[in-house]
C-alpha cells in the first residue's frame, strides 16, 4: 500500500532519507514540523509548537530547523518585467500565471481562467505536467498590496511556491510562499526563487525573515 503522509519523529541527529510520499509530519524537540520534497525543491517548515501533551516527552527529541533547497536556475528577471507587463495590460483584472522548467528553460503559461477584479481561478483541471504540476503559480492583485488573502489561502493547497503581485502601478511588490499541500505555507524571500529586476521589490526582506 502507497503510504500519503507519513509521522515521524526527529531523532538520532538527522532525518532518515524522504520516504518519497506526499509529505511527512515531523514532531522536534522544538515544535511540528512538515517536509515534502519534489524534483524542483525540498522544504522543511515549522508548522507550530508542540502540543502540551507531547511537550514533556519532547526533550529526548532532536531540535530541527528549516530549510528550503531550491535545485532550479532563479526565474530571470526578464520573465518578471513580462509578467509585470502583462499584469498591467490586463488590469483591474487578476491573472494568474505558471511558470514552469522545460528543458532547461523556463516558460510562462497563460492558462484558461475566469478573472474579476477580485479574484482568479483556474478553469478546469489542475494544471499537471511533471511530478506535481507547474512549480510556480503567481497571480496579479493589482493596485491592491501583496497579500495573500483568505481566498488564495483556501485556493491553493498543491505543493508547490505560490506569489503574488501587488500595487503593480505605484510600487511593484512581489511576495512569495512555498505551499506545502493542504494550505500549509512558509513565506520565503522572493529573490531565493526569483533574480528580482530593478522596480520590483520583495514583500518581505531578508531582515524581516532573519527576525
Ligand atoms: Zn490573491
């Protein structure tokens, strides 16, 4: 039987191997956490604390701290100032876009979508190719800021880095989070996905992450 999720416990001084399923829950000395691991990136985030019960025996358990390993070239800014352009083309309506690495190059793919001014979706399946489909999905809110709101939070539940850009007149903010399935994310800085251009800036600055 293919095991989905599998719950382990870090111990021993490393995680064993990823066990090739959709995604692992992880209890450390030091919270829960999750891992999932696809072609294009590994990630290990930090879900939350530990739960009372749990935390009396936590201290047999190894300490854990996140990661995020990216295993693509960046997205050249060039794909960004075209995204950007085209997000100012089609305004006040959202757009949603993929990115994904064929053959050693990335492509931008306008799927069919329904659009308003306060929201986009897919229209018809997911978009699947590859091991979990595109890798990037970005979608424009803009004159309004870079914010995921409840709706995207509730929209985008695959396993893969979701950004959305925002107040794309005034000041272009890009604003980036890997997905983790089922709604589970862990806001990263853009430029470990992206080559930022000059005139859009990242939602949230190397400082604001260190903190
Ligand atoms: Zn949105």
């Amino acid at each position: 039987m293919f095991e989905l999720v599998k719950y382990l416990e870090a111990k021993g001084g490393s995680l064993p191997p990823f066990f090739g399923g959709l995604y692992e829950e992880i209890t450390a000395r030091n919270g829960t956490f999750r891992r999932v691991k696809r072609l294009e990136f590994e990630v290990l985030l930090r879900r939350g604390d530990l739960i009372s019960a749990r935390a009396s025996s936590s201290c047999f358990l190894d300490t854990l701290t996140p990661y995020f390993r990216w295993k693509l070239p960046k997205v050249p800014a060039e794909a960004l100032r075209c995204i950007l352009f085209m997000f100012r083309k089609l305004a006040p309506l959202e757009v949603l876009l993929y990115l994904t690495f064929e053959r050693g190059e990335w492509e931008v793919v306008f799927p069919s979508q329904i659009q308003t001014e306060h929201s986009v979706s897919p229209v018809g399946s997911p978009f699947l190719t590859g091991q979990n489909g595109a890798v990037i999905e970005i979608h424009s809110h803009h004159e309004m800021p870079a914010q995921f709101s409840r709706v995207d939070d509730e929209d985008e539940t695959g396993c893969r880095i979701y950004s959305v850009l925002g107040t794309i007149f005034t000041r272009p903010t890009l604003r980036t989070r890997v997905g983790a399935f089922n709604s589970t994310f862990w806001e990263i800085p853009s430029d470990w996905v992206f080559d930022l251009p000059t005139g859009i800036s990242d939602a949230l600055s190397e400082n604001s992450y260190l903190k």
